[in-house]
C-alpha cells in the first residue's frame, strides 16, 4: 500500500497522512471503508472459532470427565498444540486447507481448546457431589442431570474461560494476516511492509478495543446468567442470598420432594 504523496494525489503536503504521522484522523476519514471491513472480518474469524472451538471441548471435556484416564492425555494434548507457535501452526495447516480463512479457524479452533477444556473440566469437578447425589435420588438422568444442575453451577467457570478464549482468539487472529486473512492483522501486516505508521496504530489501537468490547460483552452476559452471585456479593457472601443459587433453590426443590413422599 503506497503512501499518499503531494498536493497531486489530492493530499496537502503538510498533512498527516502525506508526513506520514503514527495518529493521523485524515487515515480513519479516508480509509472508513477498508477499516470497517477489516474488523468485520476479524470478529468474523473470531467468533466462528471460539463458537467451534467450543462446540469442540465440550464433549472432549465430558469425555475426559467421565474417563478419568483420559484427563491427561486431553490436556497434555491440547497444550502441546498451544506451544506451537501460530506461524508454525497455520504452515503445517496450509498442505491440508490450502491458503484460506478455513486455515486461520482451524489454527485458532486448536489453540482455543486448552483453555475451553480446563476450565469447563474446572467447573463440573467444582460442582457439589450432594447436588450430584439429590439429583440422582430424584430421578434426574446423566443428561438432565448435566443441563439442569452441573452446567448452571459450572456456568462462572465456563464463562471465565470463555472470556480468555475469546480475547486471545482476537489477539490471535492478527497472525492471520500474513495468508491475508487477519482482519485488522492483514492491515498491520501491510502496514509495516510499507511503513505506513497511520495504518499500523490505527489497526493495533482497533484491536485492542474490540478484545476489551468482547470481554466486557462477555462479563455482562456472565452476570446476567449468574445473577444469585451479585446477590452474594450484596449480602456479603450470608445465607440469605444462598437460597436464589442454583444449589440453593435445588436443595429446596429436593427439601420439598421428600416432604411430598413422606
């Protein structure tokens, strides 16, 4: 990408864009259009990795879950794809997916998983086994017993990971821009190449705020799924807060069952 040079490229010679400034608001006035859609590009990747990146741990964490053996194999597995360094990962992807979008997902899919895995494994091993044991007792099946009881206590820790997930898949994704797939990443990449400095501080400053966007969209929708932890908070952590948890109006939903079959 060249630099706009002299009155003939229709830029004054003294403005940002023409010496070539790091903050220049000419660069965001004329370069909208490509701005926009590079980060539509970047949330794009984003979310369809984090979105198969989770659809991918969850049932390898249940696996895990319920064949204890296989816990380490999962994560020692899913870490080593971690350490691999994203050049690295997306140049061994490339001979399978060819140079494509399907390249920077899949990279970002694998990198995701270690973190979805654990924390997922984290919040169902943090559920109560007396809530586990209630359950049962009421007739609840594994499945029921998973999406009515463990998932909602687990929900804190799920989200956290997610949370981390997704800022780092945003990190990430600007890896891609070397195949021209990154988003903003593909504007840094041109950028630098071109000391284009407008063009590298602009796209880096996006990035930044849409990794804070996603993570403060995430917090709010945490805190509108958990809504008995701000009451726990509220009260100080007491027990009057403890009946609006997910273990407390079951233990009052198991308390009522057996006063019915007494």
């Amino acid at each position: 990408m060249e630099l706009p040079t002299g009155r003939s490229g229709g830029v004054k010679a003294s403005s940002c864009l023409a010496a070539n400034e790091w903050i220049c608001g000419e660069y965001v006035r004329s370069r909208s259009d490509e701005l926009v859609d590079a980060t539509v590009q970047h949330v794009w990747i984003t979310l369809a990795s984090v979105a198969i990146g989770l659809l991918v741990s969850f049932p390898l964490a249940l696996v895990a879950r319920r064949w204890r053996v296989l816990t380490g194999p999962v994560l020692g597995l899913t870490t080593v794809l971690y350490t691999i360094p994203s050049l690295a990962m997306f140049s061994l992807l490339v001979p399978l997916l060819g140079i494509s979008a399907s390249v920077v997902v899949t990279g970002l899919v694998l990198y995701s998983l270690t973190i979805l895995i654990r924390n997922l494994l984290a919040g169902l091993d943090s559920v109560p086994a007396e809530a586990r044991e209630a359950a049962l007792g009421m007739g609840y099946g594994q499945t029921r017993l998973l999406f009515a009881v463990e998932l909602p206590l687990a929900l804190p820790a799920v989200m956290a990971g997610l949370r981390m997930a997704t800022v780092s898949t945003i990190a990430m994704t600007t890896v891609g821009g070397i195949m021209g797939y990154g988003g903003l990443g593909n504007l840094i990449v041109e950028g630098m190449r071109s000391l284009f400095k407008a063009q590298v501080l602009t796209a880096s400053v996006l990035c930044v705020l849409l990794a804070v966007l996603a993570d403060l969209l995430l917090l709010g929708l945490q805190r509108l799924l958990t809504p008995w932890a701000r009451a726990q908070r509220k009260s100080g952590g007491g027990g009057g807060a403890g009946s609006r948890t997910p273990l407390g109006r079951f233990r009052a939903k198991a308390a009522g069952r057996q006063k019915e079959t007494a």
